[in-house]
C-alpha cells in the first residue's frame, strides 16, 4: 500500500505533499485536547498494524486499519497517519520520505472520508449495528485506498486499469480481514465506552 | 462481555498468526559485480521473485546505457561497457519501483580502473593490476577466473541472506518506533496544555 520513491512524478508528488499539509492543518485546528491521546494510541496501532501480514498467494499485503482512524479520530486522523507514516519510512523503510505527502493522503483522506459517511451510523445504532457500520467503514477506506494509490500511479502515466486493478485484487482481503477487525473494536468501543464517537463529534462541531 | 473478548482474542490471533514471518510486501534488488560482468536479483521481501521483469540501467544522470530481463530466479545480468556509475532500475508495477546504485569501484576489475579518457586502447592487453601484487607465480588468469567464480558461488547464498537481513524488522526498531509516537503525541498534549492553561489564565 505504501508507494515507495521514485514510483512518481514530481507534479504528483508535490500536489500530494500540498493536499497532505492541508489536511494537517485542519487536522490539528480540529483537534480537541482531551482526544490527542485517543490519536496517538491510533497513530500507534496504524504504525504497527503494517507489520501484520496477510499472505495472498505468492505474495502478502499488510494490515492498515486506517478506517478505524478515521472513525474515531475524523480530520484529526491527518496528522495522525502522517507521524505513523513518517516513522514508517524512517524505521522499516515503507515507502519513502519523498512520497510522503502522497501516502499521508492516500491513506488519511479516505479515513476522513469514512469517518464522515459512517460516523453518524455508529452512533445512531446498537452495538451490534454500529459493528455493521464499523465493518463497512473498514472496507470502504481498504478501498478508498486503493482507488487513491491507483490514481496516483495513473497520474504519473501508469495506465489507470491495470495498475488499480493489480492494487484492488491484491487488498480484496486485507479488506475483508480489516472489516472483521473494525467491525469488532467498534462493537467494543461502543459497549464500554460509546462517548468515543459522540464526544469527538460533538466537540467537532463547536471548532 | 465474555464473547466479546473471546471474539478479540480470537481476531487478534488470526492477525497475529501470519504475521510471524514478518516479511515486508517490498521491492528488494542487489546487484554486484561477477566476473566482467554485473549479476543482480529482484524480488519482494517476502521471497517471491521477479520473474521476466524488465531492468533498466541508467547513467547517474539519468541516460539509458541499456537494459536486461530478469530469469525467473529473479536474478539479472548485464554486461558493463563503461567505466561509469550504473544504477539499475527495476518497475514491478503497482508503485513497487526499486533502484540499485553501482558504483565505479564495485564494477568489474576491468573497468575499475579510473575512466581515462586517454587510454581505453592500452590497458586491454594487460590483465587487472591487483594480481601483480602476489607471489612469484601469480595465478593464470583462467585459475583466477575459476577461483572467483567459486567464490562467488559460495558467496550467493550469503548474500542474500543479508539482503533479508536488511529488510527485516526487528522488535527494537517496533518498540522505538512507539516510543517517538507517545513523545510526539506528548509533546502535542503539553502543548495544548499549555495554551489552553494560557487562555484560561488570560481571561
């Protein structure tokens, strides 16, 4: 999932570091205090969710579980991601210190994105509704993450199809597996502790 | 509540079980010199090889010198023609891009010697300079060739296991790489703190 350097070109590496900072920025305006701990625990199991391997025919794929961020953590997943992604790059040597801004976007936009679209599930419904939601929020931004790495490629003159094609079957089930995982903490979350998704939504609003 | 923590327990030890072999979905290459010719191997970290995958050799400023195909082992080979850097360029495809840098030191002895512009006629006849430096009766040059050929093929296997060896993470790094997140998101923490303490007190 991590495109490494060299793979792009510099408009889209430059356009992807301007979109990352951006949403940093509201990241870090958005955030309430008392959620920065909630972030760094997420920042955290994202960082080393990329060591849990899934083995798919010849090759493996690795966990991202950037739904789950983005549920929890909405705009403030940016930054989030950004610091798991860094020390990614400086430690394992995923992807690249070039590409970034790239992989920050193409990882935390569609954690924003599911965080926006299933949220207001989550909290509406039951436990057991919520984990539906959950699990919908997990595949949904495997596959958002995909689409964005694809078109990423395709920008730098990868042809479009094949190259997310090859990018979608590959994380069919990392999708499935990271599904199964929301879906479950959100089912948790909101039995123990359900003010993880309204108290952040709420404190949101007021700025 | 029990169920539920059977269900995580549960979830947490699929995840966890392939992951023991904690091989990286990653680009990895090598490439070294082997006898006049460059001898190099791509595959992903994981193990899996590239098979027929198109390599390019490039200049260090950017010019195509030439490019070759990797067998099914993943292994390459190209035949250096000009004493200068050579970088090996490799596209799987899907972003998976991987570069090796060859320097003018570690191509093959005949073209180690510094590029002179003024002798590329001369130095043909005469074998490479290191062997000179041995006893009384140097070695043939086809004794040589044997030697470094053996060498090399005791050598593979090492090399790549240092190759993996380069790619895997060990829980040191894992642990480090948490402990910057919890100060990074400390500091954040008493930052806000701080200013929110600053506001409280201003007004």
């Amino acid at each position: 999932m991590h495109i490494v350097d060299g793979a792009l070109s510099p408009p889209v590496l430059i356009g992807g570091a301007a979109l990352a900072v951006a949403g940093i920025g509201i990241g870090l305006r958005r955030m309430p205090m008392e959620k920065i701990p909630a972030a760094g625990v997420l920042s955290a199991t994202f960082f080393v969710a990329s060591l849990v391997h899934v083995p798919v025919g010849p090759s493996s794929v690795h966990l991202i579980l950037n739904g789950l961020a983005g549920l929890v953590l909405g705009w403030a997943a940016f930054p989030a991601l950004f610091v798991a992604l860094l020390l990614q790059a400086v430690f394992f040597g995923f992807g690249g210190l070039t590409v970034l801004g790239v992989n920050t976007v193409d990882i935390a936009l569609p954690a924003v994105t599911v965080g926006m679209l299933c949220r207001a599930g989550i909290v509406r419904s039951s436990p057991r509704g919520a984990a539906i939601w959950g699990a919908l929020g997990g595949g949904l931004a495997i596959a958002l993450t995909s689409v964005c790495v694809a078109l990423a490629l395709a920008l730098s003159g990868e042809a479009f199809i094949p190259a997310a094609k090859l990018v979608l079957v590959a994380h069919i089930p990392v999708m499935l597996i990271e599904a199964a995982i929301t879906g479950a903490a959100v089912y948790l979350a909101q039995r123990v502790k359900p003010e993880l998704f309204t108290a952040f939504g709420a404190s949101t609003e007021h700025g | 509540m029990r169920r539920i923590v059977t269900t995580l327990l549960l979830t947490a030890a699929l995840a966890a079980g392939p992951a023991l072999p904690a091989a990286a979905h990653k680009v990895v290459a090598g490439a070294y010199a082997a006898g006049d010719q460059i001898e190099g191997e791509v595959g992903f970290s994981d193990g899996s090889m590239a098979n027929n995958a198109l390599v390019e050799v490039l200049a260090e400023d950017g010019s195509k010198i030439g490019e070759t195909h990797t067998n099914p082992e993943g292994v390459f080979t190209f035949t250096p023609t000009r004493s200068i850097v050579h970088i090996f360029r490799v596209d799987l495809g899907g972003g998976h891009v991987a570069e090796v840098r060859l320097d003018v030191a570690d191509l093959p002895a005949a073209l180690r010697a510094p590029a002179a512009a003024s002798a590329p006629t001369g130095p043909a006849t005469t074998p490479a300079a290191p062997s000179a430096a041995v006893a009384d009766r140097p070695p043939t040059p086809a004794q040589q060739a044997a030697f470094a050929s053996a060498l090399r093929d005791e050598l593979r296997p090492l090399r790549r296991e240092i190759i993996a060896l380069k790619e895997k993470n060990d829980l040191q790094s894992v642990l480090g790489g948490i402990g910057y997140i919890v100060g990074l998101f400390g500091l954040w923490f008493f930052l806000a703190a701080r200013r929110q303490m600053r506001k409280a007190g201003g007004h």
